[in-house]
C-alpha cells in the first residue's frame, strides 16, 4: 500500500479518514476497442479486488463507455457485490 503517512500528517488527519479513489472508464462485458477495462463481471471483480487490497483504493468512480444505464446497474448490481466479497476473504 502506498505510504500516504506524510499527506494525513500535513492535513493533521489520521490515515483512516484518507479517501483513496480511482476513476475508472470501460465497459462490463466484451468489446473490443473500447478504452479502459473491459471484460465480464468476474474480471472486474477481481481487478476491483486487488486494487483495493494491493494499492488501496477504497473507492472507486466508473464512467461507462457504452450503455451508461445498464452498465451502471450491472457495475452497482453485479460487480461491486462481487467485489466487496473477494476483498472480505
């Protein structure tokens, strides 16, 4: 995990209160030529997951390519789910 120590002292806070967000752009499901991830519901699940535990992100902001009302409800619906319970193992 990155060391933030130097950031949460400079903004007096302690480390918990860090927010760590990635902004994310692709698609859930194939589709080539799309920039960002793309891929099914268990990649982004498992890239979801390293990401939080390995680098510590803990939020994360998707902009869909394609589809922005069902992407949304697959990503909130299937993916985050998915996610959360590969990061609580």
């Amino acid at each position: 995990m990155p060391n933030t120590t130097w950031l949460t002292r400079a903004a007096r806070r302690g480390p918990a209160t860090l927010c760590r967000i990635y902004n994310m752009i692709g698609v859930v499901g194939r589709a080539r030529g799309v920039p960002g991830l793309s891929g099914g519901v268990e990649q982004w699940a498992d890239t979801l997951a390293v990401w939080s535990t390995r680098l510590g992100f803990d939020t994360f902001a998707f902009w869909p390519v394609a589809e922005p009302r069902s992407q949304l409800e697959l990503f909130a619906g299937e993916v985050i789910p998915a996610a959360r319970e590969r990061v609580a193992r």
